[in-house]
C-alpha cells in the first residue's frame, strides 16, 4: 500500500476524488469533535456541527491555499459551524446535559465544576472561547493554533493568555482554573 502526502490527497480532492477528501478527514475527526463538543458542550450537537463542517469543507476545499496544512483550515470551519450554530434560535431553548461520568468525582461535585467551566467559558468572546478549547481541549501546537485563529503565533500567544486572564477574572472560574 503505498503512502500518499497531504498535499497530493488535497490535490485529488479538489480534482473530484470523494476518496481522497476521506483521508484528508479521517486523522482530524476526532480532534474536530472534541473541538465541536467543546464549544457547544453537547456530544449529540458536536456530531452534527463536524458533519456539517465536513460538508462545507468539501464544498470550499478550493478556498484551501495551495501548501496549506488541512487541519487548521478545517477546525476553522469547524469552530464558524459551531458559532453559527449557536446563533439560532433554538440554541436558546433546547439544551440537554450530558449525563456520563469520568471520573471518581461524586455526581453533584462533576457536575457543578462542568456547569462552572461552562459559564465561565460562554461568558468569554468566540475568539477568546475558541482560542483557550483549541489550546487547552485539544493541545494543538502554537503554529496550528494561530493558523485556526487566522494570527501568528506569536499573536495567538498573547491572545491566548490575554483570554486567560479575563477567563479567570469570571466569578466562579478560579477554583476550576487552578
């Protein structure tokens, strides 16, 4: 079976072939849902945000510049379906918890630190939300940070610690930032 590179399955994509935007995809789904369940903080609401950008993807995959890496193209796109998502209406009306528990945590303690981390997070900017959930969530290197968040890296640095600060000014937010 023979290895083919990024560029060549991006250059194949974009000439039609469905095959090769599937391995285009294929190693960054995981980190475009955990992204997504990030920013939306519902699983169920993460899927459908990736399988949407997937399909965004594929319809501007000529938008993608030529030496460009994929990944940070896509968790953009990932990251504008999430906002848009949460611009509509019914973001406002249903929401549903999720009930699985990681750790040993008792219930009540896991779920009001999450409920923490989540006010304290909406109450930040898109940019500041998903500048830290690209950092923290999914422990992207500084340069395809600053490439999903349209900087340089050194940019997204003091953005990112810029959006800490505020982050951790939010009432409520010190005990889970520490």
């Amino acid at each position: 079976m023979e290895s083919t590179t990024e560029p060549q399955l991006v250059a194949r994509a974009k000439a039609g072939d469905t095959a090769a935007f599937e391995g285009l995809l294929a190693p960054h789904i995981d980190r475009a849902h955990r992204l997504a369940c990030a920013l939306l903080q519902d699983p169920s609401l993460g899927e459908d945000a990736v399988q949407e950008a997937c399909l965004r993807a594929w319809r501007k995959l000529g938008h993608l510049r030529p030496g460009s890496p994929f990944l940070p193209w896509f968790l953009g796109i990932v990251a504008n379906q999430c906002r848009d998502q949460m611009r509509g209406r019914w973001w406002q009306v249903i929401r549903t918890p999720d009930t699985r528990l990681t750790s040993d945590e008792p219930p009540e303690a896991a779920a009001l630190r999450r409920a923490e981390v989540r006010e304290a997070l909406l109450r930040l900017g898109h940019r500041d939300r998903r500048l830290i959930i690209v950092r923290l969530y999914l422990d992207l290197p500084w340069s395809e940070v600053a490439a999903v968040a349209g900087l340089t890296p050194a940019g997204a640095r003091a953005r990112y610690y810029r959006a800490l600060d505020r982050l951790r000014s939010i009432p409520g937010s010190q005990e889970v930032l520490t």
